[in-house]
C-alpha cells in the first residue's frame, strides 16, 4: 500500500514529467477499465452456459418434459446465423450455444471448459476436476493477484459454490492462466432435432451413455384469455348477466357502475396492457391477481350505447403480440332525482346537499308514487303509461326512504324507443298513505287516463259522520306532504333531470294569548284546552295541475254537497305527528298548528274556533282575514304557512291592547304611531316562501257577524 501512496505522490510532485508519459498512463488505465467491463460479461456468459448444461445433462438423465424449444440467430462473420437453442424443461430456461472458439488472435491462453465424455466429470483445459456435472457447476471468475500490487493483469478462477474460496486455474506447468480471451464452452451436445410426428426431442452428446436422449415434447401453450364468468359488480355480486357473449360485449347498466372480471395468462408472456379509451370508460389492469376492472363513465350525456371494443395486449419473449378485445356499452337511460326547498326560488342543489329540505318527519310511513304521461298524436292527449314508467315506492319507514331519495340517481329509466324524443309529463305525490292516497277519477265520457284526473285525496274523510247537514269533517294531513307536475321532452342520449317538489298542503299557525278572555269564560272557569275544537274550510282533493274545486270533484265522489271542513282537537295529535294543540297555563297561551289543502274559498282562509263551557254551552269565534287573496298569486304553485296571534290581553284602561303588526310597520313604529288600543284584533302573517312573512290585517269576530260560517254551524251549535 505505501508503494502506491509514493507513486500518486510522485505524480504531484514531480510536475516536470512529460506530459506524454501522464497520457500514456491515462490510457493504460482507461484499457484496464474496459478489459475489466468486458471480463465481467464474458464471465457472466460463461458462467450462464455451464450452468445450463448442467440442467441439461440433469434433465437427459431424468427423462424430463420439453415444453418448448427455440432457436436463437446472430450475427457470425456478418451474416445472420443459428447460434444457440433455447429449452424449456419443467421450470427452466435453457440455452445451449453451438460451439466456436471465440478467439482474437491475440498470444493469451484461452481457458475451455468440458465434461468428460466418460466419466461425466468437468474438465477445466483439460484436466479432469473429479467434480460430477450434474451435482458440483463450476464458477469461473477473474482476480488480481494481492500479493504482487504491481502485477495489473487478472486470472482466472474457479469455485463450485458461492460460499467457497476461488482458486486460481493454472496451466500443466502450474502457471496462471491470464484472463485475457473469453473462456470457452465446449459443450457436449452434439445435435438437438425436433421429431414432430412422434412429438419428442432427440439430443446427440458425446458423454458415455448419454449419446442419443429422445426426450417427450410436449408443446406450453402461451395463453392469454378473458374468464367472463367471473364477472362480477364492485360489490362481489355476480353480474354474468351483463356480459353478452354472441357480440363479446359487457353492457354496464348505469352510470359509475364498476365492473370486473378476470383473466388467464401463462407466465412466459408480459403484463397485460391496453392503450384503449373511450368517452370517459376508466380501466385498471391487476396483473398480480390476473383481474381486470372497468368503470362506466360518472357523469356523460353523450350517447354511448353504441358498442366499443377494448383491445387488451401481452407479448412473448419473441416481441410476438397476444391479443383480446372486449366492447363495452352503457344503456342510455334518463335519470331521475328530487330535490326540496322552501324557498321555491333557491336554486336546484345536489340532492345531497344542505339545501335539500327533503323530510318526512310528520309521516308515519312514506309512499312515492309517481305517474308517467306521455303525448299520444292520435288523441292529441297526454296518456298514462304503465310500470315501469309510472312508479310505485309504497310505505317505506321514513328513514329509508329518506336514503333513497338522497341519492344522486334515485330513478333510472332505459331509453328504449318510446322514451326517446318524448313529451313527457311526470305526477309525483310523496305522502303518507295512511292519510292520503292517490286516484284517478273519471269525468263524464272521459276515459284517457289525462293529467287533470288525478289528484291526491284526504283518505281521512269522514263522509259516513252525519252529525251535521252542512258540513263533512276530514282530519288534518301531515306537514310533509310533496307533489309535482313536471313536464319535458326526452332526448336520444343519457340525462338527468332533477324533479322540484312542492308543498301539497299549507300550514295553520294559532297562538292565542289568554283564551278564557276570548270565549268569556267566568272567572272561576278554568280553560280547558280539551273543550276546544278548530274548524276551518279546505278541499279534501288536491288537483296536480290546479287549485280543486271541492264542489265540482266532490261530486264526481259521493254526490255530497255538503261542505267539507278540517276538524282539529286535541284528540288528533296522537295519529297526527305534526299537529301542534298545546296550552300553557304559566304564559296563558294556547297554540295550535296544523295543515291542510289550500282552497280558493276565501272562508277557507279563517278559522272557527268553537269551545263547549262547563255548562255546556257552546262560544264560536272567527278568526278571518282582510284580503287574503291579494296576497297569494297561484296556490297551486306555493305552499304558505298561515300564523294567526290573537292577543287578549288588556292595558291599564281595560282595553284590549294589539300586540302584533300591522302593515309593514314595526311593534314599535305602531306604538308610536298610536295603535296600541284596538279592542280584540288579530295579527295574521302569512308565509310566501318566495317573499317570505308578509303582514295582513285580520279580525276576532263573533259568530252573528260571520255568515257564512253561521250557516254552517246553524245545523250543529247553539252560538253567543
């Protein structure tokens, strides 16, 4: 070591040497570089060759199975030559070059490598090693010699197990062999032929007893297929349905639908691959576990029904190209999904948003019924169409249908020729179906099932109670109760349309402060909330296109001409979940909420409130409104929440004092403005979702003063 450190020294030191002798050291070590490359790669071969008639004198004795036999061209003399045959027994590659003596001409001793034709025993130049072919493989390798650093050429050596010490391999005179010119395999094998008819193959060797091996042949298939019956949805749930097997062709039913299947292929062939892509169509290949997956397009209206075909691929070692192919086809189909808000303005969010208001909490359970109308030229009339248009999702638990209808596609419909370039009309009711129901009813000669024949019913109508002439009692229907005439015409390719639901009912709001006031009760009569009943006019149909007329569809019914009222006591809250009849005695205010269908009749818009006294009397007041009407544009179109507060309170000077609103003006502003004194009055807001809470004047009246509801109750109540 310090000889080396004195010449790198004298290198630095002495920078009079000739610039030509610092060249010619860089180009001896540039050559010793390249001679240590280009020993590495012919050892590499060498050792890759010796190997390999070791598996294969193994094999010839073992009788074993070719699978597959190749031939391997080069170039010789600059033509294209064979040069090697490559064998596949059992699990092993092997490649046998014919022999050459792979000289250059230059003085150094090549070092062949041989097996004993006799005794089966390597030879090394010549000499016998004593070492078996079969169990000990020889590794040649290079080195320099340690103990003479200023020696710069390599030898050659030789070890038969990556754990034993290399020898050097030495000529008949003991001296070293240089590693210089390849090492030489001289291979036994003398000829390999392929006899077809018999299906074997027959190898010539000039070991002993080993001269002509006829080995069986039997050919690997190189497979690539596709197992179809292995398909299956993202779920694991077999969907062999879905692949057609006459066109080779996977059709996804929906959008974002992931579907997989897997396939085989030997492992002599590459992974497999594809380039395809097609109008959003997503593909992941597991080549580990052999499966291929595919996802439909999420979010495409293009029309993709027609089939496309994938084309999958996976080469051999020859660069030779296996290939299989799919197509794929999504169905066009119309989507369907439903959105809420109060507010008919907001814009139509994601049905997963927040801005959906979409509930059911007042129901007891929930039915979907939805009815298909399309144009029929012949009648020029909008005609019911049957399942699987028209749908039917009949009382689910609330939550559950809830989940569904969150969901971005809740309907999926295929477009087959009579859905495609259609004037559709779709009927949405959502309800409670032990409140309400769904019918067609049939006016005159009439006999087309048409969008103005259907309407939702109050399934609560008491029209067997004959307790009154003039009125027929129906109950008060849930709060969450949804319907929608929604029109469009269909086009050829895959859409979406998201139906806007409206409120079919409207809402009643009653706060009354100290009612023993408002019904004159004595002073030693405690009010009782019990003994309270509210009556207020509403249709007991409700028309998907329009406000109904109770007379006029009343008769088509049941003929009954009577008028039809919404009864609410105390006794309807157990079967009604969003009826509110609570009274605090602390505050002296009764509450009330309800809802019901909304009614063109003026009187529906004012509540009667009726209250037996312990002495079995009976005190009716109205509670109205002053043009109600101007307020509401088109009730067919909006839900409103009417909030009526009576306030009976008295000042100092025993007057009753109004506290609520009158105009637009503020408690305050009125307070200023001297209305603070009028006897017995009624603030009334009206909810438009659209506008909001507007403020209405409205009276307490008594029952002498109402006529129209007088006539009403002329056949049932005695009124003071």
């Amino acid at each position: 070591m310090k000889k080396v450190v004195i010449v790198i020294i004298c290198v630095f030191i002495f920078t009079t040497c000739y610039k030509e002798q610092i060249n010619n050291l860089y180009r001896r070590q540039e050559l010793m570089s390249e001679q240590i490359a280009s020993l590495t790669m012919q050892i590499n071969k060498i050792n890759e060759e010796i190997k390999g008639h070791s598996l294969l004198i193994d094999a010839l004795q073992q009788k074993s199975i070719v699978s597959n036999i190749e031939d391997e061209y080069g170039e010789v003399n600059g033509f294209r030559r064979l040069i090697a045959k490559v064998l596949t027994i059992g699990e092993q590659r092997i490649r046998i070059p014919f022999g050459q003596d792979g000289k250059n001409g230059l003085d150094a001793i090549p070092v062949s490598v041989s097996i004993d034709p006799v005794k089966g025993t390597w030879l090394i130049d010549g000499e016998d090693t004593n070492e078996p072919a079969v169990a000990r493989t020889p590794i040649l390798g290079v080195a320099r010699d340690e103990a003479d650093e200023s020696d710069p050429k390599y030898y050659w050596t030789i070890k038969y197990s990556e754990k034993e010490e290399a020898t050097y391999i030495k000529d008949s005179d003991g001296n070293r062999l240089v590693a210089k010119d390849p090492a030489l395999m001289i291979s036994p094998i003398i000829s390999i032929s392929k006899d077809e008819k018999n299906q074997t193959i027959i190898f010539h060797t000039s070991i002993k007893g080993l001269e002509e091996v006829v080995l069986p042949y039997k050919a690997l298939k190189k497979v690539f297929k596709f197992d179809f019956s292995s398909l299956v949805n993202q779920d694991g749930a077999s969907s062999i349905a879905s692949y057609n097997a006459n066109s080779n062709t996977i059709i996804f039913s929906k959008r974002g639908e992931l579907l997989s299947f897997a396939f085989e292929k030997t492992d002599d062939l590459s992974d497999v691959q594809t380039s395809s892509n097609y109008r959003g169509f997503s593909i992941q290949i597991d080549n580990t576990n052999k499966r291929i997956y595919i996802t439909a397009p999420s979010f495409t209206w293009d029309k993709i029904s027609d089939e496309y075909e994938f084309i999958f691929t996976a080469q051999d070692d020859t660069r030779s190209t296996f290939t299989r192919t799919v197509k794929v086809n999504l169905k066009d189909k119309l989507y369907l999904s439903y959105f809420f808000n109060e507010n008919p303005k907001e814009y139509n969010y994601a049905v997963n948003s927040k801005y959906n208001q979409l509930a059911f909490l007042s129901n007891t359970t929930t039915t979907h019924m939805s009815t298909w109308f399309d144009f029929n030229i012949n009648s020029s009339r909008y005609v019911k169409r049957d399942i699987p248009f028209s749908y039917l999702n009949s009382g689910r638990q609330n939550s559950e249908i809830l989940e569904e209808f969150r969901k971005e596609d809740y309907r999926e419909i295929e477009k087959t020729i009579d859905v495609e370039d259609k004037d559709i009309v779709l009927l949405d009711a959502i309800f409670d179906p032990s409140k309400l129901k769904v019918d067609f009813i049939k006016s005159g000669e009439n006999d087309l099932n048409t969008i103005d024949n259907y309407f939702l019913i109050n399934s609560n109508i008491k029209f067997y109670d004959n307790t009154s002439k003039t009125m027929v009692f129906q109950d008060p229907l849930p709060w969450d109760t949804y319907f929608a005439l929604s029109s469009f015409k269909s086009s050829l390719n895959s859409e979406h349309r998201t139906i806007r639901l409206r409120r079919a009912v409207m809402k009643y709001i009653i706060s009354i402060e100290n009612p023993s006031e408002l019904f004159n009760l004595a002073a030693s009569e405690v009010f009782d909330k019990s003994k309270l009943v509210l009556y207020t006019q509403n249709s007991y149909i409700r028309s998907f296109s329009r406000i109904s007329n109770t007379n006029e569809i009343n008769s088509l019914i049941n003929n009954d001409k009577r008028r039809v009222v919404t009864k609410v006591d105390e006794t309807i809250k157990s079967s009604n979940k969003s009826l509110l009849f609570d009274y605090d005695e602390s505050k002296k205010v009764l509450t009330v909420s309800f809802s019901a269908f909304p009614s063109t009749k003026v009187l529906s818009y004012s509540v009667a409130c009726e209250y037996t006294k312990s002495d079995g009397d009976k005190v009716v007041k109205i509670l109205s409104v002053d043009d109600f009407e101007k307020h509401v544009l088109d009730a067919s179109q909006e839900a409103y929440i009417l909030h009526m507060d009576y306030i009976a309170s008295k000042d100092s000077q025993g007057e009753y004092e109004y506290h609520g609103t009158q105009g637009d003006m503020s408690p305050v502003a009125e307070a200023e403005n001297g209305i603070s004194s009028i006897p017995a009055y009624l603030a009334v807001k009206l909810y438009v979702p659209s506008r909001g809470f507007s403020v209405m004047q409205g009276y307490v009246n008594d029952l002498e003063k109402e006529l129209a509801w007088k006539r009403l109750f002329t056949e049932n109540v005695d009124s003071n």
